[in-house]
C-alpha cells in the first residue's frame, strides 16, 4: 500500500512538472510569433542594436545613382531597402532612396559626374531619390532631402535635373551652373544661399525667384519671402602677434605673414574688416579648405590662436547674416618658422693693436637681423650689411657686436683693442 501511495505521488508531480513543461514551451512559441509580427525579418538584431559594418546589399535590378567621392570622420550609410545604418566608405555607389548621415566634424561628398557634386556638412541628414528612375532617354531627376548642411555645386553641361527640400520648402535648381548652400538656423529654419546661376522656391504661394548672390529663409509653414542680397565679402588684413609673443611677422603682401620663433609658438591674431552679423571663419594646411584646422563661427571680425605650429597656414572669412551666409574673403596665408641656429655673423675688427683714433668697423650677418655694436643698434642693409666707425681710445677698448634675428637666436662677436698714442 505504501508502494502504490509512492507511485501516485511520483505519476503527479510528474504531470504537473509535464504540464509546467508545455506552457513554457506554449508562451515561448506565443513570444516568437509577435517578435516576427512585430518585427519583420530581413534586419538581423545585431545590426538594429549597433549598426551593421557594412550597407544591406542592393538589388541586382537597381543602378547607381551617385557615388560617395570623399569622407571625412565618421560616416554613417542606410540603404533605402533597408531600416539598418552601417559604415560609408570612399567609393562606395549610392541608389535612389539611400541615406547619409554625418556627425560632429564629419562630412561626406556624393558626386552626381566628375564637376556635379554636393557636399554634406557635420551632423547632417540627405536622402537622394530618384525620380523618373523608369525614363532612360532624357535627364536623370533626383530630389534630395536635407536636414543640416548641404553645399552644390553644379557644371554647365550637367545631364542630371536637381531639387532639394529643406525646412518644409521644395526649391529647384535652374539649367546651367550653379554654387549654393543650404544651412540650418539655432530656431530650425533653414537658409539658402545661392553663389552662382539660379534656384527657384516653389510652393503654394508661387514661385520664389534666387539668383546668383541672393540668399532666402526657409520657415516651415511660412510661406518663402522675397530674396535679399547676401552679405558682401570680408576684407583680410594680416595676421598681426597677439602680444606677448616672441616673434616678429616679415611681411609678404597684404593677407600674407611669415612668423619667426625660437621655442614657442606665438600666438596670432587674424582680423579682417566688415560689417555687421555673425563670421564664419576657416583655418587649412591646404589651399582647397578640404579639411580645415579651425571651423569656427565668430561674433567679431579677429580670431586669436596660439595652437599653431611650425608650417604654412591658408586662411579665409566670410559674413553672416540673418542665417544667410555671403562670399569667401580673398584667401590669406600665414607661415611660422621655427629657428634654432644662431644667424652667421663676420665681423672685421680693427687689429689687436692699433693707433688711437676712427676706425670702421664692418661686417655682415642674415638678412633681417638686427646688429648692436656696443650696445646701440646699426643699420643694415637688405643683404644684411653693416658698417659703423668707432673712435679708438688710448689703452685698452673693447668693440662688441650683436647679430639678433626675428626669431632672438643671437650670435657675437667680440675684440680687445690698444689704443696706441
């Protein structure tokens, strides 16, 4: 009896651990059916949490409708057949409905042909699609929407048709070349600048005409004003030393300066003249402003740095003004020079012994060096020539000269004369 009490007791416990087995099992498969319901296949998890390292793969019936030319810092690509953002590469195609997106001191160039492009600025957004992707006879026709910063610049002979949509407002680029920028405002309204040929803001109110050095505001909702003109260009003047420092600018034209310095860098004032608004302000190693040092918007017309080092430096401003962004100024150049060799100093000293009296002293050193003889400064020539009469006293004279060149490397030169009556 108490064998078969045993034997119910184990059949029941192993129905109920049975029965515990198959409602995990049933709310499992419940979970896996709205996981699927909920979220289609086709993206794996591991790419909707951090990114895929690569794109989604484009379908073997769509063509290419640009090519992403340049990248700078982080760049991030979502295909239009896809929810998934991944990595963006140089040379990497671009189909209609793909997006880019840059982040803080990024940027990413599509090009359309080899002189039709536009660049993405930082922490920005662009969608390009197609839009008679089925009319192979006449121009490509592409909409691009931009949610940040975007630069275009068209050739004459283009064989593409381009719109963009910024800030609730779709605006058309006419035939023929064409330079504009689109910017984001601080109150999420957006400017358009147009630098050369024409673009056209079209929308319930009509057509917004904006030609060449014209800029507009574009407000959601609101309906686009009449075009101004844009800010005229700054003037550049040259970089001057933000004192204290220890070097001394050579001139080498009016927007050029070449600095001279033995340890430390100095610190260099850049100033131009303009009127009123905010400045946008451009520091390069290159003459193209292709990857700038110094990316900065300024309240007034100078900009003071002390983190450059020894090289050549191009230099360029421009005018902001209600969002709407003018011309480039003249670019400007700045060279620092680091000097650790004394200047080459020869000086021809009268003989240790001598008759009381005038002598010349003469001698030569590096161009752009200063002499002191004795304490007081001489004159030179262009060729670093110098040349100064002394009067010989009777007994023992000492004649010394100082060579000091821009950077205050000094070189010397001395000698003890008798004077002999």
């Amino acid at each position: 009896m108490v064998a078969g009490t045993r034997a119910r007791r184990w059949g029941a416990l192993a129905a109920e651990a049975g029965g515990a087995l198959l409602l995990v099992l049933a709310l499992f498969w419940i979970f896996i059916v709205l996981l699927y319901a909920l979220f289609p296949s086709g993206t794996p998890l591991k790419e909707m949490i951090g990114g895929s390292p690569e794109p989604a793969a484009t379908p073997a019936e769509r063509s290419a409708e640009a090519t992403l030319s340049s990248l700078m810092r982080e760049v991030r690509l979502r295909r239009g057949n896809s929810i998934a953002w991944g990595g963006a590469r140089e040379g990497m195609q671009l189909f209609s409905q793909d997006a880019v997106q840059t982040f803080d001191r990024s940027g990413a160039t599509i090009s359309f042909g080899a002189r039709d492009r536009l660049s993405v600025g930082s922490n920005s957004l662009v969608v390009v699609t197609r839009l008679n992707a089925r009319d192979e006879t006449g121009p490509r026709s592409y909409r691009v929407q931009v949610a940040g910063e975007l630069r275009g610049s068209l050739s004459a002979a283009r064989k593409l048709r381009l719109e963009f949509a910024a800030a609730g407002h779709l605006a058309r680029v006419e035939p023929g070349a064409a330079r504009f920028r689109v910017s984001p405002n601080a109150d999420n309204s957006a400017s358009l600048a147009v630098y050369a040929g024409e673009v056209q803001i079209v929308g319930k109110g009509g057509k917004v005409r904006v030609p060449a050095n014209f800029g507009v505001t574009l407000r959601e909702g609101v309906l686009a004003g009449r075009a101004v003109a844009l800010p005229a260009a700054p003037v550049p003047a040259a970089p001057v030393p933000a004192a204290p420092v220890p070097a001394a600018p050579v001139p080498g034209g009016p927007e050029r300066a070449v600095y001279r310095y033995r340890l430390l860098p100095p610190r260099v004032r850049f100033t131009w003249s303009g009127g009123g608004g905010d400045y946008h302000f451009q520091l390069s190693k290159t003459a193209r402003f292709d990857n700038c040092l110094l990316d900065q918007r300024l309240a007034a017309p100078e900009l003071v740095s002390g983190k450059l080092t020894k090289g050549s430096y191009f230099w360029r401003v421009s005018r902001v003004e209600e969002g709407r962004e003018g011309l480039f100024s003249r670019t400007g150049r700045c060279e620092l020079q680091q000097l650790l060799r004394a200047p080459a100093l020869s000086v021809s000293f009268p003989p240790e012994s001598a008759p009381a009296g005038p002598y010349t002293v003469s001698g030569e050193t590096e161009p752009g060096s200063r002499v002191f003889l004795d304490g007081s400064e001489l004159a030179t020539g262009s060729a670093g020539e110098f040349s100064h009469e002394v009067r010989l006293k009777p007994g023992v004279n000492l004649i010394r000269v100082e060579s000091l060149d821009p950077a205050g490397n000094a070189s010397y030169a001395s000698r003890i004369v008798y004077g002999r009556l």
